[in-house]
C-alpha cells in the first residue's frame, strides 16, 4: 500500500506517467496545496467505501444469518459476493478509465456504491442481498484502481507518497467505521441500517468528484494539451507544468509500444512473480477472515453479540492506528525491514491463535481475553508490513513502460484470493477446526516470507530504473 514521504527521507519514486518537479522549482503555495488535499481527499472516499463496505459485513452478518436462516455455506457466499464483483471490477477498470476518464469512473463508482447500499439496506431476501453486494464489489474493484491513479497522476512528486497513501488510510478509517456502525446498530434489524449508511459517503464522494478536474495525464492521452496544462496550472508553475507535459508525454509514448506479453520475457519474470507473491502472501495469511469473521468467531468462542463486535471495533482501531504509524516509518525504515519483521510477527500471531483452540474445548479457545488479544496481535503486525507492501511493492518493483500492465497480475491475485478465502472460512473451521485453519494460514506466511528474504530487494531511496534493473531475469 502507498506510502508517505518523510522529512530527511528519500522521496518515493514517481508513479507510471507521473514527474517528477525541475530543480528549483518553488514549492507550491497554501492555495495548491489545500487543492490538492482537497481533491486527494474527495478521491480517497472511495478507499473509505472499500473500507467500510468490506467490513461491515462482519457485523451485519450476526443478524443477518438467523434473519434469512443461512447456512455456513450461504454465508460465506454472501461474504464472497462481493469480492466477485471486485474481481470483475478491477479487470475491467483500466478499459473503462482509459475509455471514460478518471473522473467519469469515480463518478460512476459513487453511484454504484450508492445503490449498493440502497438495495442492500431493503433486501427482502438474501438473494436481493448477493446481487447487492456483487454491484458493490464492482464499485470496490474499479476503485482499487481508479483512486490511487487519479491521486498519483495530479500530485506533484515531492507529495505523491503521502497524497497516494490517503487511500489506504482511508480504507482502514472505513473498516474501523465499519465496525463502531456495527456496535451502533446492534439489533435484530440494525443490520439495515448498517448496510444503508454507505449511501451517506457515496454521495458526499459523488458530489466532490463533481468539482474534480480530470486527470492531466488522461487528458493528454486524447490529444488535450491545452486542457491538461490548465489542468496542471492549478497547483504547478507555467515552467513545472510544461516540463511535467513533456516527461508524460514521453512516458504514453514508451507505453503504448508494450503489451503483456512483453511481461512474459525472461528479463520480466523475476519481476511479476516477486510481485504476485506479495499479493499472495497478503492474502493467504487470512488477514480477510479476520476482517469479515471475526465477530463470528468471537461469538462462537463464547462472546454475546454486542460484545464480540466490541472486540473488533477494537481490532479495527489498531489495525488503523498502526497502518498510519507505517506511514510514517516506511521511508525511513525501508521497505524490506518492516515487511519480514511484521510478517514474522504475523506467522507467529496464527501460531499462537491456533494453539489458544488446541489447548481449548468444544470448538472454543482456552481464552475468549486472550483470542481477542492474539488478533489485535495479528493485525497490528499485518497492518505495518503486508497492508502495506501490497500496493507499494506493485508501484515501484517494474519498470515505468509497464508499470501499470504489470501491476494488475498482483492485483488480480488479490482479488481472486481474497474470494477464495471469503468463500472458506467457515467451511475450513468445520473441516480441520479452528487451530488448522489459523496453521495453513501461518504455514502460508511462512512459504511467503521465505521467498521474500531471498527476492526482495530493499526499494527505499532507489531509482525504478535501478530497482528494475536488480530485478531482471
């Protein structure tokens, strides 16, 4: 995930189709600044969405099970619905933003996550639900893409890091929102409420991105110049702006002589896989059982339903908490240190998880305090290394031609695993119980954090063009 640039650290390198400033550029005005926050922030609603829309479910899903009368299996394709609709949204976001726009797909994705959360909140039934949720997956996996383009391509290099890194911020302000909402409207038929207060930021993103100016890059992709350079006179001298013109121009020239199976020579491998393995390895450590079950786990571990969505609100907080402090250190500490060192701590996390049902009875930890204490544990681990990493990783491991076609296998990876894991939860604990679940899923980040020691390359600091270079076959 992106990352902030720090005070006496190394600016982050720039993102596919991005400048950097000439040097001696002034530094932007209050005025360019605020417009650029301004609209980061309006952008980065739509992480909040992906946020808020993923997690809620974990707490609607306590009243929502009884209501409808859904078995293990009907809930865990509720849960999975909507990362089927996210597969499908981010395969086919990059056809629609290059078609549309930036500012056209985040139009269009406010208002899908709109009514998502209109017919989710009236489903009459649980079938209504699905397709509800598949319309919000759609609008998660365009934005996946679409926000942290749009913010890299009208932010200037020196804040592009911390601009960039609003959105994964904001994802895990909505996962927290998601759960304080869940507590909120704890009753039999507050999970309505739950699933329609989504519509509340879909329309405030909907009516900021109306005031939005299209992406400079995109516009100069359709032969607008003129626009594009308006576009970036609003935070940028008249010199920066025509330098920054012409370094993209440059760039789209370079793209559009590759293809993906450029990706497939022997000097791209090392490459795609290094950053299909971070992807994966995010995923398969169960970090999304964790966010979409939890209050179900912790209610089946012995906690009342008011209580065990307590508990994850807790879980949320820190997962938030620490994301921003990762934010902070990721350009200071480098790369490499925080991603084995909290993923180590993770595999140790689902170790200590799984023995807390092993020494258990029933299906039961030994300890409802210390389940809740080896999750915060888990994801206060997660959040600083693979939380992170999976987006950072992806930015800045391929060369600037073919960033953008090669970041979408991680992507991809993501997603699919992400459903995957959704769709077996529950069906996992039933078969080899609690303990091997939490062990596949450590056994898992053991596989990844093996092969990252050996491939990973420190980033921090470093040129894409020499980090591209380390990593050709």
């Amino acid at each position: 995930m992106s990352q902030p640039a720090t005070t006496g650290a190394p600016a982050p390198a720039p993102a596919a189709g991005t400048a950097t400033r000439p040097p001696g550029s002034p530094p932007l005005t209050s005025g360019a600044r605020r417009s650029l926050l301004g609209a980061s922030a309006v952008a980065a609603l739509g992480g909040f969405l992906f946020g808020y829309d993923t997690g809620i479910i974990s707490s609607a899903l306590l009243f929502i099970a009884p209501e409808f009368g859904l078995s293990d299996g009907m809930q865990q394709v509720t849960v999975a619905s909507l990362l089927l609709g996210a597969i499908v949204g981010v395969l086919g976001a990059g056809a629609v933003t290059d078609a549309a726009g930036r500012r056209r797909t985040l139009l269009v994705g406010a208002a899908v996550f709109a009514v998502g959360a209109v017919v989710s909140a009236v489903a009459p039934g649980v079938e209504v639900l699905i397709v509800a949720r598949v319309l919000l997956g759609l609008a998660i996996g365009t934005a996946s893409l679409t926000v942290p383009a749009y913010i890299a391509e009208i932010a200037p290099a020196e804040s592009r890091g911390r601009l960039v890194s609003l959105n994964q911020l904001m994802i895990t302000v909505g996962i927290f929102v998601s759960y304080l909402v869940g507590y909120l409207f704890d009753d039999g038929e507050g999970w309505r409420w739950m699933l329609g207060l989504g519509l509340l930021p879909a329309l405030a993103m909907f009516l900021g991105v109306l005031r939005l100016a299209e992406s400079p890059r995109w516009l100069l992709g359709r032969g607008r110049r003129e626009e594009a350079r308006a576009a970036l006179l609003r935070t940028r001298t008249p010199e920066a702006a025509d330098a920054e013109l012409a370094e993209i121009e440059a760039l789209s020239a370079a793209e559009t002589r590759t293809s993906y199976r450029d990706l497939l020579r022997p000097a791209m491998r090392p490459a795609v896989l290094l950053g299909v393995v971070v992807a994966a390895t995010n995923q398969l450590v169960g970090v999304n059982a964790v966010i979409y079950y939890a209050p179900t786990m912790l209610k089946q571990a012995g906690f009342g339903s008011s209580a065990a969505i307590l508990s994850s609100l807790g879980i949320g907080l820190v997962n938030m908490c620490l994301t921003f402090v990762a934010l902070l250190l990721v350009d200071r500490v480098g790369r490499r240190p925080l991603l084995l060192g909290g993923t180590s701590v993770v595999i140790l996390a689902l170790v200590f998880l799984g023995a807390l049902y092993l020494m258990g009875d029933d299906g039961r930890p030994v300890s409802g305090g210390l389940l809740v204490a080896g999750l915060c544990l888990y994801i206060a681990a997660f959040a600083p290394s693979l939380g992170l990493a999976i987006w950072l990783i992806n930015s800045e491991i391929f060369p600037t031609a073919v960033r953008g076609k090669a970041s979408s296998f991680g992507n991809v990876t993501h997603w699919g695993l992400d459903f995957a894991i959704s769709l077996t939860v529950l069906t996992t604990i039933n078969a080899l119980t609690p303990t091997g679940l939490f062990w596949i899923y450590g056994l898992f980040g053991l596989l990844g954090v093996v092969y990252l020691h050996r491939r990973l390359p420190e980033t921090k600091g470093r040129s894409l063009e020499d980090i591209s270079a380390s990593l050709r076959g």
